[in-house]
C-alpha cells in the first residue's frame, strides 16, 4: 500500500455521480464502480491527502473500528493500483 499522495491518471476517466465514483480505465474500457465510502477514500487521496489523513477524515465521519477501517483502506488502494485506476503522484 502505498502511504503517499496518490492521483487519478490521464488513462482513467473519472466522475462521481449521486455519491458513487464511476472510473472509465481507457486502455482497457472497462468500468469501475465505488461505493460512498470508497468514493470518499479515493476523494481524499486525490486531493493530496496521506494514508494517516484519509484516516483520520474517514473516522471523523463514519462510526466504525479503526482496524478494520485500516484493513478496508489498504485493500481499496491495493486495488486501485494494481487496475491501474491509481497511481503514485510525483514528489513536489
């Protein structure tokens, strides 16, 4: 997982629509949908956010167990990642 600022790439087309991020990978033109909670991780990470900001955000707004908050983040950007929906953003 990684901990840095993760970015959208040019590859995937990204909107969100009734709460629900829908992403287009363009090389491959298949569709991605997430659910509110997802969107919102994704959201955050895009904006610059690091892993610890994401969480602590996400705990501010949803009751949940910090584990397993933990333990669902880091799924979700392993697999943005490996479909390629996420990628490292460049070091300023």
């Amino acid at each position: 997982m990684s901990a840095g600022p993760l970015r959208v790439p040019a590859h995937v087309a990204y909107e969100v629509l009734e709460g629900e991020a829908v992403l287009l990978h363009l090389g491959v033109g298949e569709y991605f949908q997430l659910d509110p909670i997802g969107t919102r991780m994704l959201q955050l990470l895009a904006a610059g956010s690091d892993r610890e900001q994401v969480l602590a955000a996400l705990m501010a707004d949803y009751e949940v167990e910090p584990a397993i908050l933990a333990t669902d983040f880091d799924r979700l950007v392993d697999e943005l990642l490996a479909a390629g929906l996420v990628e490292a953003a460049p070091n300023r």
